[in-house]
C-alpha cells in the first residue's frame, strides 16, 4: 500500500484517503513516504507503485559500515543457520556447546531457545574466559586440542638448545 505525506499540514495517509483529504484541507501537493517524489492532486492518483519492501528495507545493508549484515544475510540464504549448516566457524570452546535442543552451554550453564542465539552467547566475552579456563582445567589449550605433554616439552627444549648451540658455534669467526 502507497503513503502518502500531505505537504501543506503534514498528514500521512493512505492512498483511498487522499481524495478525501485533498477536499478538506487545501491541500496541493503530496509527496510518496517510499519514493519521495511529489504529485499534485490529480497525478497521485496515477503513483500506484514504485519501491518494492526489498528495495527500501533489504538494501539498506549494503551502506558502508553494515557488511556483517550482509554476511549474516548471505549465511541464512545458503541455509547456515543451525547445526547442520556448517556449524559456528571461529567460535571458541564449541565442544561445549549442545548441538540439538535443548540448546546449552556446558561450561558457562547457559540455556538458549535457539542456534543461533547459542552461538551468540559463544562469541561473548564470558564464554570465551570460561570456556578457557575449563579446557585448561582438562589439560587442553584454548583451541581445544591436548597440550603438548612435559616430556615432549622438554624435549622440544633441549633440541632447540642444541641447534643454537650449533649456530653459535658455526657462526663465530
């Protein structure tokens, strides 16, 4: 349905008021909510369409600075919202995060209707701290895999000793 804004009082009306409204006030000219473009009296009758919702709304997200809204948009289009849909790529401690309902964070005790809102809590500050500190409490790094044992460590440790004692040695002179 068309809007239409009167501009001599204001008003905002609907394309079967504009008639009525043109008798009663003197009303001149009237200027589409959508498109902007003014119209007198007679020729308003003839603006029967002119931006359809996806121009006006959906393509707003394409102005500089929204393009995590276009990403996000793109993602729902390719069927990436749930689970199922590859999953939430960059989240940290996700092995804590339930992937059927009820949904829920294991470490945090977090309940959520939805993935998506799941994987919202997961991007949080809170999360990440907890999730940190509960892969550490099972030996695991914050990406989730085992630490590298002591022993391995240190073996890591003496062979990089041993090569910078070689290059030190090879290098003076």
């Amino acid at each position: 349905m068309v809007w239409f804004q009167c501009e001599d009082c204001g008003d905002t009306l609907k394309k079967p008021k504009v008639r009525g409204h043109a008798s009663q006030c003197s009303a001149s000219r009237f200027s589409c909510v959508d498109c902007l473009q003014v119209f007198d009296a007679y020729t308003v009758q003839q603006h029967t369409s002119c931006v359809t919702e996806h121009e006006k709304y959906a393509l707003s997200i394409t102005k500089p600075g929204q393009e995590h809204l276009m990403s996000a948009a793109a993602n729902k289009e390719q069927g990436g919202g749930g689970p199922a849909g590859g999953g939430g790529g960059g989240v940290v401690g996700e092995d804590f995060l339930s992937k059927s309902p009820p949904y829920e964070c294991a470490c945090c005790k977090v309940k959520c209707t939805s993935w998506e809102t799941l994987v919202g809590h997961a991007q949080g500050k809170k999360h990440k701290s907890k999730s940190r500190s509960a892969y550490a409490a099972q030996g695991k790094g914050p990406d989730g895999k085992p630490l590298p044992k002591e022993e391995e460590k240190k073996k890591d440790d003496d062979e990089e000793a041993k090569k910078g004692d070689a290059d030190a040695g090879a290098g003076g002179g």
